[in-house]
C-alpha cells in the first residue's frame, strides 16, 4: 500500500476524542475513539501483511520484531516514570493495585486483568494510572492472532472473504450475546472487539478495488464523519456498547478510510492537512502518557478539573506525548531489524525484567508502603452488609439467585427497601436503627427501582418480579425506593409512583447522597485528618450533578404525593458534610457508598429532619 496520511488525521481524530473525553466527561462519547483505532489496526496490519504475502516476504519473526521495536519503548519509557509517580505520590493499596496492573500491562493482558477487576466491590479504577492500557492489550492479542490466521487463508488461495467475514460475523454476534449476559466481558475481551479490527482488514484487501470519483468518494466521507460525530455527541456510559451500537463509530471510520483511497477526497485533503497529521503522529505516545498525567494531576494538585486544569493537562498530555515520539518512538525507529535486532531484544529483555521486578515488589511486598494513612486506606476495601449475592444482587448474578425466603421477613411492622447498591448501603443500617421494624430488601447493583420495559435481564427480572409478586404476596407498612438517580430515571420513575399509589401503597423516597470525585478514604488519607475542612474535599464533591438530582426527584415525589427525603439536605445543611463518625472513620468507603456506621448517622439525621418518617 501506498501511505495514506489521510490514516494519521483519523488517528488524531481518535486520540482527540479520547483525551477530550478524559480530561471533560461531558464529552460522553469520546471512548468511542478506541473503536476508530481497532478499524486504523485492522487496516494497517493486514495491508502490511497481505502485501508481503504477495511479495512471499512475509515471516512472523520479521513481523513480531516490528512490533516490539514500535511499540515496546515507549511504553517501557512511560512505565518507568509511572512508577517513580506512584511509589512517591500513591496510597498503598494504589501501589499494590499499580503493581498489578503494571504487570498485566506489560505482557498485555490488562484487558483480561481489568475485566477480572471490574466487580463491583473493586476498588476505584478510574484512578488507575494504567486503565487505558487494556485496548492497547486487545491490539496485541489481535496482533498474536490474526497473522498466524492470515497466513492460513492465504495458503487457500482462494474465498478470503469468506473465512474473514465469517470470522467478522462471529466475533460481532459474540459481542451482543456477551453485551447482554457480561457487558464488561463484552467491552474488555478481544474476541468481542476483533470484528471491528476486521473490518479494516477487509478494507486494506479490498478496498482499493471500489472505484470512487473525487465527489463520490466526498459524499462518501460526508457519511463517515457525520456516523463519528453522531457517537460522540449521542453516545455515554449508559449506551449499550460495544454490540450493534459500536458499529456507527466502525463503519463511520471504515467510510472514512475507504473514501481515502482517492486522494482527490475530502476527507483525504482535511485529514492529511499539517495539524491532524501533527496529532496523528503524535497519537501512540500521547495515548500513553495521556491517562497517567490525568491521574497523577487528580492525586496530587485537583481532584476535580476547572477550566485551568483542564487546559493545563490537555497541553502537559500533548508535549508528553510529542517528547516521547520524538526522543523515543523516532530514535527507536531507526534501529535495523537485521543488524541491531540482538541489541533490540536485549534492550527490551531487560527492561522487561526490570519492570517486572518492580511490579513484583508493587504488590506483592510491603517494601513501597507507608504505615501512616493506613487508618482510612483500610477502609477502599470496606464490604457492604447487604446479603451481596442472595438479597444484593451484583454482576454476574442473575434474577434466579434472589433468595425470597432470606431476604423478605415477616413481623409487626414491614420495611421493604428496593433500588440499587444506593439502596442496598442502607440495609444493615435501618436494621440496626429501626430495631422495632422487619427489614426486607430486594436491590441489585446499577438498577434503580423504576419498571422496566425490558425483560431478560438481571434489573429488569428482579424489579418487574418485585412489584408484580412480592407487594401482592407480602404486607408491607413502608416501601423505601433509593439509588443513585441518573437522569434517565426522571422520564421512567413518575409512572413507578403512580402504579405504587394506585396500589395503595405508602413509600418513601431517600434522594441521592453527595459523591466525590475520589473515594473519601483516600482523600482523607492524602490530605490529613483536617481534610474535611479543605477547599481540596470540597472541589472533590460533585455537588452540580447531585444537586440537580435532588431537585428533580424530589419534584416527582411532591408531583404524586410521595414522601421524599433530600439525603444531600441531610448530609451536608448549608454545604457543610457530615465526613467521618465521632471515631474519625469516614462515613463513605468510596466515591459515594455508605458504611453500615455511616448509614446509621445518615438515618438518624434524616429521622430528626423528619420525625414522623417512621411513625407508621
């Protein structure tokens, strides 16, 4: 293939997204950049591939050295300093999880130990310096996979096609079902990814043989552009993904690269202009070096971003990223395959080795810790009383493991709590509160307690079965519905309330608590036993969102004359949180999740807010 540089603008295209989306969540739909590098991959790999084949100069040793030579260093280079970071800047149990997390990163499959880690009691990835690092493991396992594949179907001479479209229509089928029985094996694993690497592979063999005009192949990109911008400004955390929805940014890319094929295009001449090849370039190293420099700024200086800080680490992330393709990627570049390769290898064996150790000590010794801010740090791996797997279902459980006889009770007076893990928190706590009150629970991490339209899943089976069977079956004084309220609850919870009152029902509604940007056990552990009193706690809480749910929901139960209690009123009168018990121990093991004393404190300020909230 000739070289396309209109690939280098799409590769800009998808680290901007990226680091956008990063640095600003509002830009919900930048992860979608992922995908456009699994469609640049899949392009480039098997051009380069087929077309040595072609040539009968392929070999797989020649191959794989490539590969280590582009991307090796780099990432050895960033690892390095990485840890230097973490080792002087991280809590303990960061430590230990970076260890790990190093060590799966540096034999690529931190994809498979992220999903490994996804539960959700695991502690806060969202500040793991190495998060990003699971799609460059996906690209890996593709590139360990596909050649020796490739190969095979080239030695049949005969129905490419065939073999890499039903390989595709595999792979994307694998997807969905995974999307709907294990969503994060689904976003994780690389067999569910590689149709999206294949779709490129069918462009780079043939792609060139679709004859485009200049205005065909514009029109062409049109399209293409307009599928990308569509997911990045419709798609969120909420969209079912990757499935049927990853294949707009896909097939939105591979329109894309195959109006590219005319350099007379317009996306040809826009993509391959100074500036989208500048970034383009640049998009390995400052992929890299991008999500470590975000998280060490939110440990360090700002655990919530304002404007400054976002424009601040915007240019830190892209003057890493050019210094390290530059000095690194550039240098590295240069070494011969058949002259230097032993040099190389030997370069890289010990770095490796090196790395390696370092993880090893991470986490599996003490050697990095401090016994200092032990006290809070014990707290990330607080586990909720909450009956987690029979009463609390989390992922990976379904409707079916909800145990009835356990977790519904029977007394003098009924409480039946319902809604996700914001409800479950509450469990052990009105238990130890409300000694005179039965207190049953049906909860499920990630659902909150509206009717579902949907069926078949683990938050849809659960709550339908709640309201169609067990309020039939059961008599209940109070029905407490809480979760953490997300915007798509204001459309589906009025409907919820109206079946609730016609039912003849009393509930109540407990509103959201405060969450932080971090996990409050590690801000109090970064920042001393005063931290509660510092502007630093303070910028870390998300008070914009959780204010304008409170407002809402609460809205909706005066609209149907439900009780409803304003936990964020409760929890912090006039901007002041509640943040540790008379003890010193937070009340919060996470961003937002109360601890069993930490709901007890909750529920009796709340029950002196409103006396007669239990006078049943």
């Amino acid at each position: 293939m000739n070289y396309r540089f209109d690939i280098d603008g799409l590769r800009a295209l998808a680290i901007l997204a990226i680091l956008v989306f990063h640095i600003d969540p509002r830009f919900a739909g930048g992860f979608i950049g992922v995908d456009i590098f699994f469609v640049i991959s899949g392009f480039l790999i098997t051009g380069i591939i087929w077309k040595e084949l072609q040539q009968n100069t392929f070999t797989f040793s020649m191959f794989y050295l490539k590969r280590v030579r582009r991307l090796f260093p780099a990432l050895f280079v960033m690892l390095f300093v990485a840890y230097a970071f973490i080792i002087v800047f991280g809590l303990n149990t960061e430590i230990e999880m970076f260890g790990k997390s190093a060590l799966s990163s540096l034999y690529y499959i931190s994809n498979i130990f992220f999903y490994s880690q996804n539960d959700y009691f695991a502690s806060d990835l969202k500040l793991n310096p190495l998060l990003h690092t699971w799609s460059l493991s996906v690209e890996e396992q593709f590139y360990l996979f596909f050649p020796l594949f490739l190969y095979w179907v080239y030695r049949k001479k005969q129905n490419t096609h065939y073999y890499l479209l039903g390989l595709l229509f595999v792979s994307f089928i694998l997807s969905e079902y995974l999307l709907a029985t294990d969503a994060s094996a689904s976003f994780f694993l690389s067999p569910s990814r590689f149709w999206q690497f294949l779709v490129g592979s069918l462009l780079a063999i043939y792609g060139h043989k679709i004859t485009l005009s200049a205005k065909q192949a514009s029109y062409l990109s049109i399209v293409g552009f307009l599928f990308i911008a569509y997911s990045l400004y419709a798609f969120s955390e909420h969209t079912a993904f990757p499935g049927v929805f990853a294949l707009i940014p896909t097939l939105g890319t591979a329109a894309l690269v195959l109006s590219g094929f005319n350099n007379n295009s317009y996306s040809y001449r826009l993509l391959s202009s100074a500036v989208p090849r500048f970034f383009g370039n640049i998009s390995y190293s400052l992929y890299l070096w991008h999500w470590p420099i975000i998280v060490f700024y939110k440990i360090t200086i700002a655990p919530s971003f304002v404007k400054e800080d976002k424009v601040i680490v915007f240019l830190l992330s892209v003057l890493a990223g050019y210094i390290s393709w530059r000095l690194v990627e550039k240098t590295t570049a240069k070494l011969s395959l058949t002259q230097q390769s032993r040099k190389l290898l030997y370069i890289s064996t010990g770095s490796l080795s090196a790395l390696t150790l370092l993880g090893l000590l991470c986490f599996n010794s003490s050697f990095f810790h401090s016994q200092e801010k032990q006290f809070y740090e014990n707290f990330l791996s607080y586990k909720m009383e909450a009956k987690t797997g029979s009463c609390f279902l989390i992922s990976g459980d379904n409707a079916n493991a909800f145990d009835e006889e356990q977790c519904i009770k029977q007394g003098k007076k009924n409480i039946l709590l319902i809604g996700d893990s914001h409800a479950a928190h509450y469990y052990q706590g009105l238990v130890n509160s409300l000694p005179e009150f039965t207190i049953s629970h049906a909860s499920s991490s990630g659902c909150r307690p509206h009717f579902k339209n949907e069926a078949g899943n683990r938050c849809a089976d659960l709550i339908n079965h709640v309201y169609s069977n067990l309020l039939n079956k059961y008599q209940f004084d109070l029905i407490i519905l809480a979760g953490r309220w997300i915007k798509m609850d204001i459309a589906l919870l009025p409907s919820t309330l109206q079946f609730l009152n016609d039912s003849k029902l009393n509930v109540a509604i407990f509103g959201p608590v405060i969450e932080y940007e971090q996990a409050l056990p590690a801000l109090l552990a970064r920042f001393g036993n005063d931290a509660h009193t510092s502007d630093m706690l303070d910028s870390a809480r998300n008070w914009q969102q959780i204010t304008y749910m409170d407002n809402q929901v609460s809205n909706i139960a005066q609209d149907a004359n439900i009780k409803y209690i304003s936990m964020l009123n409760v929890m912090c009168p006039k901007k002041q949180c509640v943040v540790t018990t008379k003890q010193g121990a937070p009340i919060q093991s996470d961003y937002g999740h109360l601890t069993t004393k930490g709901a007890e404190i909750v529920l009796k300020m709340a029950i002196n807010a409103e006396p007669k909230l239990f006078d049943l």
